[in-house]
C-alpha cells in the first residue's frame, strides 16, 4: 500500500512545518517613481496605490517602508528632459542621482538602492536606446546606459540594474563601473526582458512609452525559451550578480529553467500589469487580494526566484500578510 501523508494536512501547524516553498520578507524589492519637483505625492491612475513622488516625500514613504522592513527599493525617474539622444538620463544632477544621495544621507546603510538603468524615460521617442535611421542603434546606446550607470553609481547607488535589453550593456557597464573604482556597486541584469502586454500601466507610471513601432526588436519574443537561456548566460559571463526575469507570472517556466542552469541570485519583476489586473479583480470583489498575492509570490519563490520586485510588497508586510 503506498502511504499518502494525509495526517499531515490536517493540522496548521504541521502543514507549516513541513511547507516546501518559503516566502520571506527580505526577498521583496519595492519599486518607487521619483520626478523632479517639491511637496508630491501623486497617485498613478493605471496602478492603485502607487505614486510618483518627489525626492522630499520619497524620504518620507521610505521611512515608513523601513520601519516595516522593507529595507531594499528600485528606483526609476521621470520628468527629466526629453531628448532624441536622452542625454539626459546621464547629467550629474538627475531626479535620480538627487534622491540617491537623499536616501544615503537619511539611511546610510539601513537602505539597499538600487537603480533602474534606461534611456526610454529620457528620450523623445520612448524607446530604450537611440535610434539612427529608424532603428535603435545598440553600439551608441550600449555607450549611454554605461553612462548614466556610472552616473548612478556615483551618487551612492549600491546596484545599478539596466533594462534596456542592448546587447553587451552588461559587460560595458562592468567595466566602466571597473574603471571608475566601482567594483562593489552590483549589477542586476533585466536578463530575459520579453516583449511582453504587462507593461501598460507602468508606461503611464514612466511615462515612457514609444512614440513609433514598438520594442520587439530588442526585448525577447516570449515564444522563445532557448533564446532566453543564451541572453541570462551571455549576462552571466559578462559580469552580472543578480539574474532577472521579467514578467514574472507569465514566465515561472524560465526562472525555473534559469535557476537549474546558474549559481547567481534569480530575481523576478511582478510587473505593473500583474499588479493592476490583481488590484482590479479585487475592486469588483472578485478575489480575495491577500489570498491571491500570497500564491502568487510563493509562485515566484517555488520555480526558483530568490528576489522578488513587486509594487504588492508594502501591501504585504504592512497588513501583516508575511
């Protein structure tokens, strides 16, 4: 007769005991929107419960999330200007570099920063790179995004996490950051971005989308999975810390397949459409948001992620869900 535990299902403390999947509170990253300006705090339609916020503010929402311990944020900016070439995004006085070096003064140590690394948000055209007849050029590009890491890096950012999906950003920025006695700044890696539908409510949030085409020229063909693996590896060699896949819901298959294959940390992003689409349902009452973001994050943990960038993670430790 085969034995089935079924005696162990029964009692709650016991099916604790013998949980296979365990999700913590360390491992959630919380992204944060900073724009230029004084006194703001502005919802984000497309996302309840997020907002832009300025850097005085920002201050002010990190120190309750710390309080709670969410002790690790991404930070992405807007309202800086808009250029063909986003130079922009690499100026010493970014909304961005400012509140990287708020944050470090008020935290110190107590705050892990980490920096989202991008053109799309600081070029006219909305796309992650510069554009020479029509397409996005990845040399130039590539050259840029090193730039404003370096830029960040600078400012007291303590990982710089490029998205843009250029070929050989990774092991460009590795070097300058090198070069400039950065070696302890870490480098976490949008490795398999796909050319995903998720993303609408953040482009709002970054008010970063493409003005022409779209960015499956750059960003991974979700049908793809071999492809995938060859982009996270080629990150590895040149240089990265972190691995991460993004989206996360739709893509539990590839972290699971990353995480048999590589030693690094795999993060996942549980990206802004996940987020609103959750927050949706349970508007209309439909489902039970505690319930529903608890699977989804043990999810995440049980194909592999160690990290999870999620905009539910103060939900989840101020209601006292974790």
């Amino acid at each position: 007769m085969i034995h089935r535990p079924r005696r162990l299902r029964k009692n709650a403390i016991i099916r604790e005991l013998v949980a296979e999947t365990r999700f913590h509170k360390d491992m959630l990253i919380y992204p944060y929107f900073v724009e230029k300006g004084k006194n703001i705090k502005s919802p984000i339609s497309s996302m309840p419960g997020i907002n832009h916020f300025s850097p005085d503010t920002l201050i002010k929402d990190v120190e309750k999330g710390l309080k709670n311990g969410i002790n690790k944020i991404l930070l992405f900016g807007s309202g800086e200007e808009k250029t063909e070439e986003g130079k922009s995004a690499y100026k010493k006085d970014t909304v961005v570099a400012n509140a990287i070096k708020l944050l470090k003064k008020n935290f110190a140590d107590d705050l892990y920063v980490i920096t989202d690394v991008c053109l799309c948000a600081y070029t006219s055209h909305g796309h992650c790179g510069i554009i020479h007849d029509k397409y996005v050029d990845n040399d130039s590009s590539v050259e840029a995004i090193a730039k404003m890491a370096l830029t960040h890096a600078e400012a007291g950012a303590d990982m710089v996490a490029p998205s843009d999906m250029m070929d050989g950003r990774v092991g460009a920025i590795r070097t300058l950051l090198d070069k400039n006695h950065f070696e302890n700044t870490a480098l976490m890696s949008y490795s398999i971005k796909f050319a995903s539908s998720y993303y609408g409510p953040f482009r709002e949030a970054a008010d970063s989308a493409p003005q022409f085409g779209d960015r499956k020229s750059y960003q991974m063909d979700y049908r793809n999975p071999n492809e995938a693996m060859n982009e996270a590896f080629l990150d590895e060699e040149e240089g990265a810390d972190v691995l991460m896949v993004k989206p996360a819901l739709a893509y539990l298959d590839i972290i699971n397949r990353i995480r048999a294959n590589t030693n690094l940390p795999i993060a996942c992003y549980n990206v802004s459409g996940e987020y609103s689409m959750v927050k949706a349902a349970v508007a209309k009452g439909w489902v039970d948001e505690k319930a529903v973001v608890m699977e989804n994050m043990n999810a995440f943990v049980r194909a592999g992620s160690g990290l999870i960038i999620t905009y539910h993670a103060r939900d989840i430790v101020e209601k006292g869900w974790i």
